[in-house]
C-alpha cells in the first residue's frame, strides 16, 4: 500500500500518485502548488484580533478551546468575552468540571448551553460513521444565533487549521468566526496548558471531553480499517502543526472502556446486540 511521503494519507484515505520519484497523495499536491503562508495567516489574524472587542468563544472544555480562551484573554486581551459551551448530552463530567475551572481561573463568565444531539450520535454509530461533521455544523448555528440574540459580532474556536489561507470566515447574519489557533503548532499549545490548571480526561480518541468519540471510532475502525480522522490529522501533518509519529499514534484504533460504551448506548437507546449486528 502506497504511503504519502509529505504526511500520513495511505491509498484508503486518498489517491497517491508518485512524484519525482516519491509517493505523494492529491492533497499533498495541491499544498505544494498553493502552499500556505504560516506567517502571513498569523499576521492577518493578529490585524483582525485588534479590532474585537465583545466575542464569545465555543468553549467544549478541551485542550484547543482552552488555549483559545487563554489566548483570548490573556494575549488578544478581548475586552468583552463569555466562554459558551454547548452540552450535546454526551459530554464528559470531567470536562464540563475542567471548563469550569478554567474559566473561573481566567475570570472570564461561562455559560452551558444544553441540548440532545441524541438523533446525530445514535445515527453515526448505528451507521459505523462519524458523528463530528454533523455536531459541529449544529453547534456553530447554535452558538450563532446565541451571538445574535445577544449581540456579540464575533465567535472564537479552537481550530488549528485555517479556512483555506484566512483564519477566518463569514457566517450569515454578520458574524465572523475566528480560527483563533489557525497554524499553531501543538507544541505551542501544549506550552499554553502547562500554564494552567487542565486537566486531561482519559478519554479515547483524541477527545477530552466527548464520550461519544471514541466509540464511533473505534466502530468506524473496525468496518473501514482506519481513522475517519484521518484527513484531518493529515492536514496537520502537511502543515507542520504535528509530528508524523505522534499522528501515527493517534491513528490507531482507539480501545474504548467498557463502562463508556455503556453510558454511551443507554443515552442512545441503543441495545448491544445492534452494535455486534455492525460489527459483523
């Protein structure tokens, strides 16, 4: 099986050609046709903060939207800031504790917004799918129209990877979401963390803070023989924002505890033997 030599795509997650003698995957391509310039998405990002002075930031209470509420704050000093979670219902205790803890130590106001995302989790793992397109779609028009309603312009995430080559993008109704961590290295967000109290939940999958993950996960896994993350982290690679070995690791087919699964299918009305029929 082919492997792209620029990052960590295979011939199951995309079409490999060999180039000058080496195997690079379409993406690839494209990145070194049009690649992206680390600085100048810094830069603009830094001349789009001067001017935000209410935001909210989708805060779940995981590592990237921690450090985007540190960054917020303490670096970009917004202001007018309120950190809005939004609880699908499958979110751990820990983490919902861990945001907490995070924002009364950056006195910054947090807020829990709670609704059932029940019908997107049960069809991913009913179907051995991923779940995160469709949450993350209906999380930002949730917090959207929050901002709306309450009059804030701008909406902060913990994205590393920018929209194209801007960290930013319109949404409807004139407000601008910021990718406020668009071309951070993990490294440099790991050194954010260390500054703060954060816990990490023991969660599989890259999460800390969905239960869900990891069982659709590893599902996904074991139907299509890999990650459905695996075109994310691949762009991280491509970009610089990861190792390859750690990329690797996180690739792997996650081991979920069963008590999660448990939690997980009882939330979801989902009876055992449905997810061994899948299985199969």
């Amino acid at each position: 099986m082919l492997k792209c030599s620029l990052c960590v795509n295979d011939e199951r997650t995309s079409r490999i050609e060999v180039v000058n003698g080496r195997p690079v995957c379409r993406e690839c391509q494209v990145y070194l046709r049009h690649p992206i310039d680390r600085k100048k998405v810094r830069e603009e990002l830094e001349g789009l903060m001067i001017n935000v002075d209410r935001a909210i930031v989708a805060y779940s209470g995981g590592k990237d939207s921690v450090v985007a509420l540190y960054l917020a704050k303490e670096v970009y000093k917004v202001p007018e800031l309120e950190a809005v979670m939004i609880d699908h219902g499958l979110m751990s205790e820990k983490a919902i504790k861990n945001a907490r803890r995070i924002a009364e130590h950056l006195d910054v106001p947090f807020k829990i917004l709670r609704y059932d995302y029940s019908d997107i989790f049960r069809n991913a793992l009913l179907k051995a799918q991923s779940p995160c397109r469709a949450c993350s779609k209906r999380t930002m028009e949730k917090l959207r129209k929050y901002a709306l309603k309450n009059g804030y312009r701008y909406i902060i995430t913990g994205h590393e990877l920018p929209f194209g080559h801007h960290p930013y993008r319109l949404m409807s109704g004139g407000i601008v979401q910021i990718r406020l961590l668009s071309m951070m290295t993990e490294e440099e967000r790991f050194k954010i963390l260390k500054r703060l109290p954060f816990e990490f939940p023991e969660l599989p999958g890259y999460t800390t803070n969905c239960l869900v993950l990891g069982p659709t996960l590893q599902l996904y896994w074991e139907k299509h023989g890999h990650s459905f993350e695996h075109r994310r982290i691949a762009a991280l690679v491509r970009y610089g924002l990861i190792s390859r070995e750690k990329a690797e690791r996180e690739l792997q087919k996650p081991e979920v505890p069963e008590e999660q699964w448990k939690i997980v299918l009882k939330k979801l009305g989902i009876e055992e033997n449905q997810i061994e029929l899948i299985r199969r």
